[in-house]
C-alpha cells in the first residue's frame, strides 16, 4: 500500500521497513560514554572530583544539545569534542581565579631549550608522578604539555586549542616544558 504519510516523502511501507533515526542520543549509549571521557580528564586534572564534574559538563552538555549524532563512534567522537571544549575552559576559569586572587606568573626565559622527549606519557610506569607534577602547574602550562604529550598536538593545533598565535603557543609550551622540568627536578630529583 503506498499511502503517503503528512510531512513525509515516503511510503507507509518504507518508513516501517526503515525506521527515521532521530537527533536523541539513548541514555544507554551515553551512560557507555562516561567511563572514557571521565578516563579523558582525569590525567589532564589531577583531580578525582573536577574529573567528575567536567563529565557530568559533558554530558549535560550533550543532553541538551538538538544537534546530536546518534551513536557509535560518531557520538565518542562528539563527545571528545565537547569534553576538549570544557577541559580549555576549566583551565580558562583556573586562569581567571589565579589572576583575581592576585597570583602573578612569572614568564621563563624564551631561550633555546631542550625540551621533553616525544613520549607516550600515557604508557610510562611513571605515569602517576607526571600526573602529580602536572597538577602542580600553571594551567596554561599544564594544557601546552597535555595537548602536546597526551594529545600528540602539533605547535599550530595547540596554538588553535588554546587561542593563541603559532608563535606565542611555540614560546608557551617552551615554558611549559621548563616549568615541568623545575617541577620535576624539586619532585624527584634529576630528570631519568
């Protein structure tokens, strides 16, 4: 029977046959999605608690949302996207509070240094450590190396995260590499 529904071009047959994928995720598949994008923050927090209050951002953030993917990895994708857009302004907030507070950050000399090597911090057994000496940093220290070594961000991909010219996110993450240095040095000794 090819009876055309109001407000649809296809025919009763057809729209059993296919169902119409709606613009609502299933709390199932977000419910799924918590324990990656929580897995996402934390490292780059430090912080059992703020880790739990930007996934619950996220997905507050998705809920409400009319644009969202339906599912798979489209929605992870999604997601992580929302999830970098949050983590950017926490550490934007943190900023905000320093500088109210009256906390000034002292700029490091921009000179030739060596930096980090390229390593999957991630996989390290020293994971924890790092993981302390971030959360001791300047946030805008911590997002220059977290995006750089967690992330694999190139120069030009950090200095669009973070809103800053390729030159000043260049500059930014040489500080960023001495101030983990420092850290690291009064922390645990020299650099392994």
């Amino acid at each position: 029977m090819d009876i055309a529904l109001p407000g649809m071009s296809m025919t009763a047959d057809e729209s059993v046959a296919k169902p119409q994928q709606s613009n609502t995720v299933s709390p199932a598949a977000l419910a799924d999605a918590i324990p990656r994008i929580y897995g996402y923050f934390y490292p780059r927090v430090g912080s059992f608690s703020v880790a739990e209050d930007l996934t619950q951002e996220t997905m507050l953030s998705a809920v409400r949302s009319a644009s969202t993917p339906v599912g798979g990895d489209d929605l992870i994708r999604w997601l992580f996207a929302i999830a970098r857009n949050k983590l950017i302004d926490y550490y934007r907030r943190q900023d905000r509070e320093r500088n109210a507070l009256g906390f000034q950050v002292a700029d490091d000399d921009i000179g030739e240094q060596p930096g980090l090597p390229d390593l999957d911090l991630e996989s390290l057994p020293i994971r924890d450590e790092v993981i302390a000496v971030l959360a001791e940093m300047n946030p805008r220290h911590r997002a220059a190396i977290v995006l750089r070594y967690f992330d694999g961000c190139e120069i030009d991909e950090i200095a669009v995260a973070l809103f800053l010219s390729r030159s000043a996110a260049d500059s930014l993450l040489a500080r960023a590499r001495n101030a983990f240095r420092s850290a690291w040095i009064a922390r645990n000794g020299d650099i392994r």
